[in-house]
C-alpha cells in the first residue's frame, strides 16, 4: 500500500476519534460532576440494577459488585474519561490510538451493562466509532480490510439516518407537524421559545417535520453525489445537529453522528461522479484500489447490476410463495363459508333458517366476523343471523375502490341476497359498524327491524370527542406498524395485548393467524380514509329512525373518554323507542369478544326484537 493510502485512511479515523472523544470526554465530565445519580440512593442504584442481571445469571451481580457498586464504578468513568483525552493528544501512535479505543468500547459495554437507562443514540453511535477505529488498527497492512472498515461506518451513518427519517415518514404526527410542538413543549428536550414559534404556525412545524423527514432520507445520497452535493448533505447533517444541540440539548449527538462525516466523506470520493480520471488533478495520487472503489468499473457495475436484479427478482418470487401458502393456509383455517359478491370471496358466518328478523352484524376496525364468537353461541336456537367480513379483513378477499358508503351498502345488501337471508333485518354494529349500520338503514328503512349499537362510533366523534381527536393520529401509526410487521413477518410479542385470545377454542387461534396477514392492516388503513370521509358523513344524515334501538355502553370507554357517554346518548335518541345500557367493566373489545359481556349483547339484541315484532302487529312499545 502507498503511504497516501495509508495516510488517508489513518486520516479519516484520526478526525473519527477526535471528534468522538470530545463529546465523550464531556459525557465523562458531566457523569463526574453529577456522581451521587450512581450511589446507592441515587436514580442508578447498582442495588436496583442488579437485580435485572441476576434473573439472567443468578450469582451474577453480586460477584460484579467490586466493579459496579458505588463508589468502584467510578473507575470506568475515571478510565473513559483518561482514554478520551489519550485519544485527543495530536502525537499518539496508531498502536496506542487502538489501545485506547478498545478501551472506549470496553468502558462503555460496562457502563451500560451495569445501567441501562440514560443512554440514547449517540452513546450507540460512539461504541460503534471506536470499534471501528480500534478495528482499522488490526489490519496495518491489509488495504481492503481499512476500506471495508470505514465503508461499514459510513454505511451505519446513512442506515441511523434513513431509520430515523422512514420511522418518522410513517408517523402520521410528524406527517402532519404536530410531532414537532409535542416535542418542544417537554421539559426534557423542550425550548419555550420554538414552542411557541411553532404552536402559534402550524405551517412552520410542519415545514420543520418534512425538512427533518427528507433530510434524513437524502443523507446517503451523500455517498454518489457530486463533491459540491455531498459537502452540502454533510453540512446540513451538521446544521441539523447543532441546531439539536441548541434547542434540545442533544449536544452529544453533534459529535458522536459528526464523526461519521469523514468515513462518508471519504466513501463518496470513490463512488461519487467526481472520482473518475477527467476531473482528477494530476496532482493528486490515484483512487485507492479497493472494494469502495470497485464499483466505479463498468464490468462490475454491470454485474453489481444484474446481481441486485436477480436479488430483487429472488426476493420477490420468495415473498410470492409465501402469500401463496399463507392465503392457502387461511383457506384450510376458515370458520364460515365463502360466497362470492361482486366477484370477490365474502367470508360469512351465517344461518338463514331461522324465524324472525335476520341479525346481521357489522365488525368493528380490523376485526373479522369472529369477533361475534361468543354473541352468536348464545343466540337463540331459532335467529337468523349473517356477521361477515369487510374486503381485505380476515378471511376475505380484498376489493378494489371505492368502499364508500354507497359501495359498502350495496355490497352487504348483495350478500344477504346471495345467502338467501329474509327481511327484515336487525343490524348489529359495533365501534365503526356502528356508522355503517346507519348508512345501510338510511338506503332502506323498509328493510331494517331494528338497531343495536355496540359501543359504536358516532359520526361527530372525532370532531367532539377531544380524547378521541388526540387518539387518531397513534391509531393510525399502529395500524401501519402492525401492517409493516406483517409485512416483514416478525411476529407479535407473547406479552402483547391480543384481543381475539379471549374467543372460543375454535375460533382464537385462527383468528390471531389470520390477522397477522399484511392484507388485513392494509384494508384497515384505506378503512380509516373511509370511515372519516365517507362512511360517518353518510350516517349523519340519518338523524331519526322509526324503529326500536338499543344503545350498549362500555364502562371503560366512558372512564377513558368522557364524552363518550354523552354521544352514546345521542345514538339512542334517534329513536322514541330506546334503551341504553352502560355495561359495567367492560371495555371497547372486550364488551364482544369476552364470554362474561356476551349475555348483555344478547339482551339488547332479544329487546329490540321484542318491541319490532310489537310494532309490527301495531302494539305500542
């Protein structure tokens, strides 16, 4: 290797480790100034800490209280802080240069064994610097193990970057800029003055949440860009953590994330337009020979090519085998049967041999007609009943827009005909059924015996409801986390809430397996768009209805939201003929799908049937 070569890798690490140990060295200082927070007494008591340790190797913390008890854990900041300025002397020997930083590395595995909290990306960010600058080390004479090493740094720069940005990009708080007055109105990473900047100007806070957004997206393009391109990436990177610094205090991200500059700065110059030979100076060395370098040859950016082609093709036939065994799968699990309706499969839980008004259910968000699984046992031997799924939720087929309000009646009407289910019905809607139940009554009163709303979703809720309105916007960032989970098939968690456990034998596990098919969120998404902009002000326009209703409460909707109540009474005044029933400890799912709240659905369902057939032979109920 030329000692060019060599000098400009070496450079690239010397600017890693000076400007890591300076934030680092600060980190050291503060943790010193501030070492009470580590005694006994204090917020990171090793009593506490190593309590967590033991469960995973018992005996475990106490044969490490000689390093982490107080006050001998102040040996790992004393050493981190030594090892920090050895790394900020301008005369240190690569060898000694390595010794420090896997010093740094070893320090800060330490200190974060012994405590886990207080830490945050850019104490991550600085283990991985010094890693990589003591790794470089190991190789004094290995050209493409150098430049593999400070391409993987530059390469952990833009991945931190991109996460950041596409985290962000899915939030619908930061698509809408109120992530940003949220942020800066805490005491922890708040500033009074921007908060009131952006609180009084929506459009600045939301200018400052897409700036954000697409700067972090961009910064890779840092490593192809023209020179002049990528130096402005590199300063805006740096503008935006020094503007951190000044307002949120991140001030050790502007060190441990800038130290990262040079390694990409360095890649660029291989892979960027400006490194072919027209716009060399002569007086510069030639690029280094190494793996950052290869792909600027045509034979192997072709091949690079048709690689990432064939990858992309792999990956996709693999995906594709995989829908093809998970629908297969789900057809093998389905607890109905499925009728086609608009040349689409509708998964129908039904019997239409009964006497009396068909009961017809319609699910809540994201739930398939199983949901009903404890209701439906326990209605009469005799009911005529259909709860059925929406397009793309559990077992069936996804349709294609509209899902409007007119869409959406007309598709259930088309069902019950296909079924063969006798009028009149009596519609059961539960949280956003609720809405298109009224949709479907408003296009045919002559059809409907009646109304039961489950802890439904009022038209005007999210315009009333302050709770509800501030609600929306996680609701949606769950539904496209959980879609993007699905998606990439990583399971939930044990501990994880999961509603649909709580279902008959028969009907649970299918049922969780089938809403971990990406197909559902995805429905669930474009169900969102539907319910706010079709399907409540469609049901608006039913202000009054000429037959009995029943209105079931959930205790625990009403604690969380107060308002609740109120809009609930709303849904049983639109009929003379009511009742209302706030059923205690129960809460917005499980008031369907737990087996003690069943009977109270039933019962509303029995009493509406009871005053329709009243009405209907002229008795006044």
């Amino acid at each position: 290797m030329h000692d060019e070569e060599r000098d400009a890798v070496d450079a690239v690490f010397r600017k890693v480790e000076l400007l890591t140990s300076i934030g680092q060295v600060i980190g050291s200082l503060e943790q010193r100034a501030t070492s009470a927070q580590f005694a006994d007494s204090g917020l990171f008591s090793w009593r506490v800490g190593k309590l967590r340790m033991s469960q995973a190797w018992p005996g475990a913390g106490d044969r490490l209280d000689k390093v982490f008890g107080y006050p001998n854990v102040m040996g790992l900041v004393h050493a981190r802080g030594l090892a920090g300025l050895g790394l900020l002397l301008p005369d240190a020997s690569r060898t000694r240069r390595g010794v420090l930083a896997a010093t740094m590395c070893a320090t800060a595995y330490g200190l974060q064994t012994r405590t886990r909290y207080g830490f945050d990306g850019s104490d991550h960010f600085a283990f991985v610097n010094y890693a990589c600058a003591a790794l470089e080390k190991a190789f004094p004479h290995d050209e493409r193990a150098r430049e593999a090493v400070v391409a993987f740094l530059a390469a952990q720069a833009c991945l931190s970057y991109v996460t950041s940005g596409a985290a962000k990009l899915i939030s619908p708080v930061w698509r809408d800029g109120s992530a940003i007055p949220r942020i800066f109105r805490t005491t922890t990473y708040g500033d009074s003055s921007f908060y009131r900047m952006v609180r009084d100007r929506p459009w600045l806070a939301k200018a400052v949440a897409w700036s954000t957004i697409a700067g972090e997206l961009a910064f890779p393009l840092a490593l192809v860009a023209p020179k002049p391109v990528a130096r402005g990436i590199l300063a805006a990177g740096a503008a935006f953590h020094l503007g951190n610094a000044r307002f949120m205090g991140l001030n050790r991200f502007v060190w441990s994330f800038g130290a990262t500059y040079p390694a990409v700065a360095h890649v660029s110059r291989a892979l960027g337009p400006d490194s072919g030979a027209a716009s060399r100076s002569p007086r510069r060395p030639a690029p280094l020979k190494s793996p950052v370098a290869a792909p600027t040859r045509p034979g192997v950016v072709r091949n690079a090519v048709l690689a990432g082609a064939g990858a992309a093709v792999l990956a996709g036939a693999t995906a594709h085998r995989a829908a093809v065994r998970r629908r297969a799968r789900m057809r093998a699990s389905v607890p109905g049967e499925l009728i086609r309706v608009y040349g689409h499969e509708v998964h129908a839980l039904a019997n239409t041999d009964g006497v009396g008004p068909t009961v017809v259910f319609e699910n809540g968000m994201a739930c398939p007609a199983t949901e009903w699984g404890w209701v439906l046992g326990k209605l009469g031997p005799g009911t005529s009943y259909v709860a059925y799924d929406r397009p793309g939720i559990g077992w069936s087929a996804a349709a294609p827009v509209p899902r409007d309000a007119d869409w959406s009646s007309a598709r259930l009407g088309a069902l019950l005909s296909a079924l063969g289910a006798r009028p009149p019905f009596l519609l059961v809607g539960h949280s956003v059924g609720g809405v298109l139940i009224r949709c479907f009554a408003r296009r045919h009163p002559e059809l409907v015996a009646g109304l039961v709303f489950v802890d439904s979703s009022h038209p005007d809720q999210l315009r009333r409801s302050t709770g509800q309105r501030k609600t929306l916007p996680w609701v949606r960032q769950q539904v496209t986390t959980s879609w993007l989970r699905a998606v990439a098939g990583v399971p939930r968690r044990s501990q994880e809430y999961r509603p649909f456990g709580s279902l008959p034998d028969d009907m649970a596990e299918a049922t969780e397996r089938c809403v971990e098919a990406p197909g559902t969120w995805w429905a669930t998404r474009q169900e969102m768009h539907h319910w706010q902009h079709s399907w409540s002000p469609d049901a608006a326009r039913l202000s009054a209805v000429s037959r009995p209703v029943a209105v079931l409460t959930a205790e625990e909707t009403v604690r969380a939201d107060p308002a609740h109540e109120g809009l609930q009474r709303e849904l049983a005044a639109l009929s003379t003929v009511s009742r209302h029933d706030i059923v205690p400890e129960a809460g917005h799912n499980a008031l369907v799908m737990a087996p003690e709240h069943a009977p109270a659905v039933v019962e509303g369902i029995e009493w509406v049937r009871a005053h329709a057939t009243g009405l209907a032979h002229g008795r006044p109920d």
